[in-house]
C-alpha cells in the first residue's frame, strides 16, 4: 500500500468500495475532545493507497461511513443526517432519514446495494429500524417494532428477497425478520440445539447466501431465505469476530465463509477443516463479487477460490490438455523434441479445441502479466494446429487483459478481476476513470478498444472540460482557449454543458465565451437567460432565425425588465419588434396599442381602434366612440381616405342604431348595401333613398340593388313604376334577367320591348321568344346572332324558325 498509515485501522472508520473501489478513513472519530487539533480527519486513497483527497471534518458525530454504487461516499450522523461526498473530498449534497431518526439518534447504519439503488438502513437508539432502498429516489420506511425489544440487537443485516428489502435481527438466541408490515421469529434449519446466541451475521455477495456466528464458535452456513443449510462449522474461538464476510464465485458451486478477528483470519466452508491465515496486522475485509479483498497498513490482497480452469493447468502433475499444452509451447521455445509428444497426446484424444479454450479462460484469472502471456502463448501455438478454431475469444482476452493491467497498475489503483470486469461492463470503468480525472487513460482505452463511435472519447472529454473549467489559476481567455483547441469540432461535445458548469462555479465571463463555440443557438440562448445576458440572448435567438427563440427570449425579457425598458430594448431589434407585435395581435392587444403609442405610428394606431371596435366593443357608443379615435388617428397620420370611410362607418351605424329601434329589426353591422336591400325588401323606399341620398350610391348600384329586391319581394307593380320613374342608368336588360331569375316570363316581356336595340336578341331569348329575337337578329343582319338564335332552337317545336334564319342567311351569303 502507497499509504503511510499511522493509526490502526481498528482505530478508524473504514469503508471501502466494491469492484476495486476506493477507502475511505475518518480519524479521530471515537475521540470525545471537541479542540480543532483533535477534529477527525476524513481521508479517501485508492485502492493501493495513492491518496485521493482529505478534508477536515467539521460536521456532527459519524456513525458509518460506506459508498454508493457510483462511487460516492455516504457519511451517516448520528443525527439522521447523511451527507454525500465525491472521491475528492467536495460536498454533493445531503439528505435526512426523518425526524425520528432526529429524535432517538442513530446507533447503527448500514449502506447496501440493490437492483433499485443505493440504500441506507439505520437502527435508532429506540430500537427501531427505518431504512431507503435508493437515496437518489428517498422514500422512508419505518419498519414493524421487534416485541419486547429493551435493548440493541447483537447483529443484524439487511437482505433482498424477490425485490423487497427486509431486516434480518439476532437477540440473544432468538432471530427476528422484518418486512414491510410484521415482524416474525424465524430458526435456521438444522442448526444445532447447543449453538448459543448469534453474535455475528452476513449476507453473500448476491444476497443468497447466510451465515450466523454463535458464542459457542458455530459458523452456520444456508440459504438468506432460511430454507436450507448449505453446512455446519465449528471453530476453536469463541470471541464475536471483529467481521464475517462470504467468498463465493458465480456459477462455483463452492463456498466459503472468511471470519476476521484481531490478525487471524478463519476460512470455513462445507468441509469439516478449515483454513487458518495468522496476519501479521490488522486487516479490513471487502466482498466481492468473486472473492474477498483484505487490505492492511501495508498490503492489499485478494483471497478468492481457484477458478476450475486454472486448477486443472497448474495442479501437480496435471494431465489436463490445458496444462499439456501449455508444457508442449515450453518445450517449442527450448526446440524440444516432447513439444511434438505432447501435442500428439492432446489431438489423439480430440481434446486440442479444449486446451486451447482452457489456456484463454485461465489468462483472464491470472493478475501477474507473465503468467498471462504464457498462457496466451500456449493458446496461440495451440490454434495453429486447429483450422476452424473461431479467433474472437484468443483477440477479446487479449484487449481485456491489456486494459485490465493498465488499471491494476498502483498509480491507477483499481484492483478489478476479470470476472468484476465483465460485471461492471467497459462503459461503467470508463466513468469510474473519469470520475477520477483519469482522462488520459480512459481516451487510450477508448481508441483501443475502438469505442470512439459510439462517443466514448467525446464523453471522456466534456469530463475533462467541466473539471478544467473548475482550476482557479488561469484567466477565462486562456481556459477557454485550452479547451476548444483540445475538443474542436468533435462530434456529441457539448459546450453549452461546460459553459454550464462554469457558470455553477462563478466564471460567467468564461461561460460566455464557451457558448461562441457552441453551434446550437438552441442550446446557447437558455444558459444566456439563467446568466441574465438577455440582450446578448435575443442577438443569438435572432441570428438563429429561429421565432420560438426570439418569442422565448422576448416573454423572458418581458419579465425581467420594466415596461419602458422593455420597449427601448425591442426598438433597438426590429425584428424581434415584429414578431412581439405578432403576438400582441393575438394575446395582448394593450401593450400593442402602448408600442404603437411609443412609436407614434397613427395609421397603426388607427387601425387598432377600428378593429378594438368591432372585436372588443358590445355598446353602440363604445364602438362609435373607438371608431372616433381611430378617426382622429386617420388625420394624423394624413390618410384621409381612412378618415372620411371612417367617418361614414359612424354615421351608418349611428343611423342603423336609429333605424333597428324604430323598425325593431336588426340593422347594426350591416354593410350599406345590406342595410339598403333589407329596407326595400320591408318596403321602406322612403328610407332607402335616403340612405342613397346621404351616402351618395352610385345611381347604377342603386337601381341594382332596389330591382333585385323588389324582384325577392315579388312587388312587381312597384318595380314598373320605378322602371318608368327615369330613364334607367343599367338600360332594361337586367329588369329582364331579375324577373326570369324570379320565373316571372309575364313581367320580363314587358320589358323585353323596352332593351335597346344591341340587346334586344338577348332579351328575347331570355323570354323564350326565339321568332322576335331571329327577326331582331335578322334585321341587324349579325351572322352571330343569327347563330346564338340557331342553338337555342329545337328541331321539333322551332322549325319554323330555324328555316327563317338559313334562308336569311344565305340570302347574305349570295351578296
């Protein structure tokens, strides 16, 4: 170990990581003197010693330390409170375990790792058991009361069975399980009678497996669901064990349990001897996945079964064709003649496929590198002589071996197997090397192992730039100088990501300068909001020509400044201007009428009032009184068509308000032309050509308007009359085709006489009177009239006249 520790670690608090994780120690915890010399010191190294990070602790009295499955460190006060800590040593965040925790305070914690998360459970001083299943999702559970419970239990555990979280409790002789609603009185099958009380217990790895320790030094072993019993051991020593831990490997069928006391070390398992280690120090034992990590002041080892493969190559005097071959490849290297004997010996018993599969697999279990290569030798010379031996297991062992060296190496400290490798996956390790700022290496894994397409070195490389834009001792320029000329353009960095991580660390002149590189306005304009670097926000949300951006910007500056700032901001982007405008159209027509009022933009403003009139205004007055305004604006702005239609539009609604309460009928908001028809179509000439007098109709709108609804009226006696009243300004074709719209053939005759000349075939035909209108066309000798007469005819009933119009027509053809 890099470590130089001076205490014992019996006198510390320790807490190590799975998977090769780190330590973490807090000294001088136990001491009760408050002065800031005897403060406790909270220290975390890697797994080799190399020293991480310390702080000074200044917080509440610790109970229990332990980590998260990401690597972060859980620090449980005995208050309840559990505050949380990166690998170097900075404050993340904390949380609380309730206010009965507050109360009766903590006596123990446990921190245990489920598919839900990272849990933690806590054994307050009233006896009672509250616990989290995942504190990134905290939700507090209370468990049932162990009846008659006065005083701590002996040991306890925290177990996981088909998803639910329970607690298994020893007091003296007697075994409790809590779940969620009770608690129950369990006995562990086929324990002996004369075992004794428990005094210490642990759970697998994996959750499967139990172990319970009795004053009397009996060790048993089972299922965690207490349903079977795997063995039964009895030992010399009677003391409670300082710690008991399993040693298992998946798929083994083997298992051990490892008990610790003061520098002796027990392995028992189904046989009835056991192994016995005396220690020359105090150790620490860590689970794992497939073995048991003990580390000590000066070393750190990994004790763990044998894996079958490696057994069956090195054990004295094998005959297995892993071992055969590995001693034929040492002999091919001395230029031995038994190297041929040897592989003789493999392929007549058809077993060379499997040597070579024995050879791969056993380099994976093996830490020291030449035992590695000399394993991989051996397969190598092995597949030579096979022809379809598939490459894939030889080429991946090999990557895996050479970056698994790469972080057992002290300087890295990560002391993974290769079994906790492939249960932690590349990408995972990745992660815990950036979390270490380990950058360098995890790039070099990445291109290695040719994971640069699916962003691994991207990813690698944001972790780089958030961590730099944390260093203090260069200026904003040159940080972020460093990180573009490092990251460039490369695909899935996001600078708008560090730019935010600046900004969390007080450099907002920095994270600006980050967003220059950030392509994405999308991405840009939010974190210039959050900084309240509005303006230069609406500059980027603009050149982005995205109007969902400009609107974002613009409501949020809306909010942020006052009234007339707002306005003198916008006057300074026109088109952030007009797309505000835009949307006070539709959703604040005030401060529409405020920005033009700014503006003095009267033939906008005039055009307000009209359509506030008409959308907003019930009252008559109201809309007359917006009307007025609008048509002051009109003047101002010297548009005097505006004004003088304006000025009409009151006056006809003044006079349809007149009209609808004398008449009771409805008149408002009809066009002049509506209000005209409808008072002829009531009968009410009179008052018509009043309205034709006052707003000065054309004479021929006029006519139209009053025949066309005499005709709806069927008053064709006043229509004769007003036909004779002047000479009309449309001529009598259209009294024609009004009264034949009506099917009034009579009336239509009379004034069918009365066309001019020009029109008078039209006319006739329109009565059906083809014989007058052949004469008509006849008598203007017009070839095209005569035609348009011809296609009206029918063969059966107009014979007559179609023979008058040919002999006329060729009596024109021989002049």
């Amino acid at each position: 170990m890099a470590w130089n520790l001076k205490e014992d670690l019996r006198d510390c608090l320790v807490a190590a990581a799975p998977y090769g994780g780190p330590i973490a120690l807090l000294k001088n915890n136990f001491r009760k003197e408050k002065s800031p010399g005897s403060r406790p010191l909270l220290e975390i190294y890697s797994a080799s010693g190399v020293p991480l990070a310390s702080v000074l602790w200044k917080s509440g009295q610790v109970v229990e330390l332990g980590w998260t499955a990401s690597e972060d460190l859980l620090c449980i006060q005995e208050d309840g409170t559990v505050l949380i800590y990166n690998l170097f040593c900075e404050f993340k965040r904390h949380f609380s375990m309730g206010n009965e925790v507050l109360q009766n305070h903590v006596r123990e914690a446990k921190v245990f790792h489920t598919e839900y998360g990272t849990g933690v459970a806590i054994l307050t001083g009233a006896h009672r058991f509250s616990l989290t299943t995942n504190i990134d999702d905290l939700k507090l559970r209370r468990m049932p009361e162990v009846p008659g419970l006065q005083k701590l239990p002996s040991c306890w555990a925290v177990l996981s069975q088909d998803r639910v979280t329970i607690i298994l409790l020893a007091v003296g002789q007697d075994l409790y399980l809590l779940d969620n609603t009770s608690c129950s009185v369990v006995t562990p099958p086929g324990i002996s009678p004369h075992a004794g009380a428990y005094v210490q217990m642990a759970v697998s790895f994996n959750y499967r497996y139990l172990a319970l320790f009795t004053d009397t030094g009996s060790i048993w072993m089972g299922t965690s669901s207490l349903k079977e019993k795997l063995g039964e051991f009895n030992c010399d020593f009677r003391a409670p064990p300082r710690q008991m831990v399993w040693c298992t490997r998946p798929r083994s069928k083997q298992r051990a349990v490892v008990v610790a006391w003061d520098r002796r070390l027990l392995v028992a398992g189904n046989s009835k001897e056991c192994i016995q280690f005396v220690l020359d120090e105090d150790s620490y034992l860590v689970p794992e996945l497939d073995g048991v990590r003990i580390f000590s002041c000066t070393t750190h080892e990994f004790l763990h079964e044998i894996p079958e493969a490696s057994e069956e190559i090195f054990k004295i005097a094998s005959m297995a064709p892993g071992a055969l071959l590995l001693e034929a490849q040492r002999e091919y290297e001395k230029q031995s003649q038994k190297a041929d004997e040897y592989l003789r010996e493999i392929k007549d018993q058809n077993l060379l496929a499997e040597a070579v599969r024995q050879c791969i697999e056993a380099a994976g279990y093996e830490h020291e590198p030449e035992t590695q290569k000399s394993l991989l030798r051996a397969a190598s010379f092995g597949k030579c002589f096979l022809d379809k031996f598939p490459p894939e297991s030889f080429v991946w062992m090999c990557r895996d071996l050479r970056v698994l060296n790469a972080i057992r190496d002290y300087q890295i400290g990560v002391p993974l197997t290769f079994a906790q490798y492939k249960q932690l996956t590349i990408e995972v390790l990745l992660d815990r090397l950036v979390l270490r700022r380990l950058y360098p290496l995890a790039i070099k894994i990445c291109e290695y192992l040719r994971l640069s397409e699916f962003q691994g070195v991207s990813r690698i490389l944001a972790h780089w730039a958030c961590y730099k834009v944390q260093q203090k001792d260069k200026s904003d320029e040159e940080v972020a100088h460093a990180i573009n000329q490092k990251l460039g353009d490369t695909p899935g960095i996001s600078y708008s990501e560090i730019a935010a991580r600046a900004y969390d660390c007080g450099r907002t002149e920095l994270a600006i300068k980050l967003l220059e590189y950030e392509p994405r306005s999308g991405e840009q304009v939010p974190l210039l909001l959050k900084m309240k670097k509005s303006q230069l926000a609406l500059n980027k949300a603009i050149e982005s020509g995205d109007t969902d951006l400009v609107y974002t910007v613009v409501l949020h500056v809306k909010n942020e400044l006052n009234r007339g700032t707002f306005f003198m901001t916008l006057q300074k982007q026109p088109v952030a201007l007009s797309l505000y405008r835009q949307f006070c159209k539709h959703q604040e027509l005030e401060t529409l009428k405020d920005l033009y009022n700014q503006d003095d933009d009267h033939q906008e403003l005039g055009n307000f009032h009209v359509h506030s009139s008409y959308s907003s205004e019930k009252r008559i007055e109201g809309r007359v009184a917006a009307l007025q305004n609008a048509v002051d604006e009109y003047y101002k702005a010297k548009n005097e068509f505006a004004a003088k239609a304006t000025e009409d539009q009151i006056k006809l609604l003044r006079m349809q308000r007149r009209l609808q309460d004398e008449l009771d009928k409805p008149y408002i908001d009809y066009s002049l032309h509506d209000t005209v028809y409808n008072l002829i179509l009531d009968g009410h000439h009179k008052r018509a050509e009043q309205l034709y007098r006052d707003f000065r109709i054309p004479d021929k709108r006029f006519w139209w308007l009053k025949i066309s609804a005499l005709a709806e009226r069927e008053d064709w006696e006043e229509m004769e009359k007003f036909s004779k009243s002047k000479k009309s300004p449309i001529g009598y074709l259209p009294f024609v085709e009004i009264c034949m719209k009506h099917h009034n053939r009579h009336e239509a005759k009379k004034y069918a006489a009365r066309v001019t000349p020009e029109q008078r075939v039209k006319a006739h035909i329109l009565v059906r009177e083809l014989d007058q209108a052949a004469d008509a066309a006849i008598e203007h000798k017009n070839e095209n009239e005569m035609n348009l007469v011809l296609s009206k005819c029918t063969a059966a009933t107009d014979s007559s006249v179609v023979e008058k119009i040919n002999r006329a027509k060729a009596q024109t053809l021989k002049k």
